[in-house]
C-alpha cells in the first residue's frame, strides 16, 4: 500500500487516503475530479468521432456523471464505518488504478485510443462497486 499512496499522493494534491470520515469524501472527490478531467481532455484531442454515437457515447456520458457527482454508495457504506486496514489498502489500490487511468488519458491523442479506454474505466469503476458492496 505505501507504494500506491506514494504515486496517489504524487499525482493527487492533498490525497489523504481514508484515514478519517472527512478525508473518504475529500479523497474520493479529489480522484474523480482529477479523472474526468483527464477525460474531458483527452475526449477533446481524440475528436467527436471518438465514441461514434451508440452505447460508447452514453457510457462516457455516464462516466463523467460519476466523477462530477459522488456515490451515494460509497457515502452510505463508508459515512460512519471503520475501516479495516485491508479495506483501505483495497480502496488506495483502487485509486491508484484509476488515477493511471487519467494519466493513460493525458496520452491519447486519437479516437483509435479513447473507445478502449473510455471502456477500461467503466471496468476500473466496476471492480470499485464491489469494493463498496463486499
């Protein structure tokens, strides 16, 4: 886990892990911001033809609806819940991958690169929802 809070805290100004209730919200918050921008921005690059209509443009749309606005299931499952160690470690392991998700992001630069990507993050979100209901 300290190798993931060293890039998370590289690559996240103020990341604090979810050592405390306040920080669960600031933490998650600061990931999904920092996600969908590398979004947005590589959506720009790659064109409009990047998700060519049809089920990949409602599922970017649906992406960034996520990482504008909070999960209520991550605020309800981890308001006032201790957190074991193991399930910290899960969720800063989580982070990091989607944080490597935006940085995959800041490089693509055509639409050839943004359906498979846009696709991973779905993927990446996903396997957090199981966190969150395990």
């Amino acid at each position: 886990m300290d190798d993931d809070l060293a890039v998370l805290r590289d690559r996240v100004p103020g990341y604090a892990a979810y050592s405390g209730e306040s920080d669960r919200h600031d933490t998650d918050i600061r990931v999904r911001a920092l996600l969908g921008s590398a979004l947005t921005r590589a959506h720009a690059r790659a064109g409009t033809a990047a998700l060519d209509g049809g089920d990949a443009l409602g599922n970017f749309e649906a992406i960034l609806m996520r990482c504008m606005f909070g999960d209520q299931k991550f605020v309800k499952r981890f308001e006032h819940t201790e957190l074991s160690d193991a399930m910290v470690g899960s969720l800063v392991a989580s982070d990091r991958g989607l944080v490597e998700l935006a940085g995959r992001a800041d490089g693509v630069a055509s639409s050839a690169e943004f359906a498979p990507l846009v696709r991973d993050v779905e993927a990446a979100f996903a396997q957090r929802d199981r966190l969150l209901e395990a």
